[in-house]
C-alpha cells in the first residue's frame, strides 16, 4: 500500500507521536521512510538572526537525530533531510511531489502552535498542498 512514507518532524510531542506511526508503518509495508525537517526564519525576522543560522540548523540536525531514534528502537530504517531557509509546507509538499511519496505522516500540533486552533498551521498546510495522502497524529 506505502512504498514511500515522509515524516514531518519539528521534536515536539506529537512530531515523536507520528514518527512512532510512521516507523511501525514503514515496517509494516517494508515501505522507505525519509525524515524531513525544515529549518526556517520568516523574512521580517532575517536580520534579527545574524549570526544565529548555524545554532538552527544544528537544532534542526538533532530534532532529525531525536526523530531517527524512535526509528531505531522500532528497528526500522530510515534516511533524514534538512531543508534549509524554506518555508516548512512548502519544504514538505515539494519533498513529496518531488519523491513521489505515497504517504506524508505529521504530527497534528508543532512547537508552535496555539492550543486553540483546531489544527496547526503547518499540519493544515500540509493537508492542503499535499500531492498524496497525509497522515495526521494526535
């Protein structure tokens, strides 16, 4: 049914949750898993973040290493993709489009998202542009 699966990953709580969805999918279908985290800054904040780039893009690389190892313990593999200097949906949807993935996995709620919105504003993206099915964990 899957023989691609994308997981959409920021370290929050249920970013994990869907990574653990997503791992226990992949081995279910023997499908290729890839994790893809995008490091992004709005442009009216740019000139704030002198200096800052290198410290985000190494959180990026250690949410994707966060992300991996709840593949590992599932014993699942899995390859990891930093996006840099894009916005998340857009760094998602064309992943997909791109890779022809059958299946995006993504938490429901990010890092930063109000608790009041009945969806997060990127999982919502992501439902919209998707170019295949998209998976929402709770």
């Amino acid at each position: 049914m899957y023989s691609k699966v994308l997981v959409a990953t920021d370290g929050s709580e249920n970013a994990i949750k869907a990574a653990e969805h997503a791992a226990e999918l992949a081995k279910r279908f023997q499908a290729h898993a890839t994790l893809l985290t995008a490091v992004y800054a709005p442009p009216m904040y740019s000139g704030d973040l002198a200096g800052a780039e290198e410290a985000l893009l190494e959180d990026g690389a250690r949410v994707l290493e966060d992300t991996r190892r709840v593949f590992a313990r599932k014993d699942t593999e899995c390859t990891t993709r930093l996006i840099r200097w894009v916005h998340p949906v857009e760094a998602i949807c064309t992943e997909a489009r791109e890779g022809r993935y059958d299946l995006i996995v993504v938490g429901m709620r990010g890092l930063d998202e109000q608790k009041g919105s009945l969806l997060g504003s990127i999982s919502e993206g992501v439902l919209r542009a998707a170019p295949c099915s998209v998976l929402m964990v709770k």
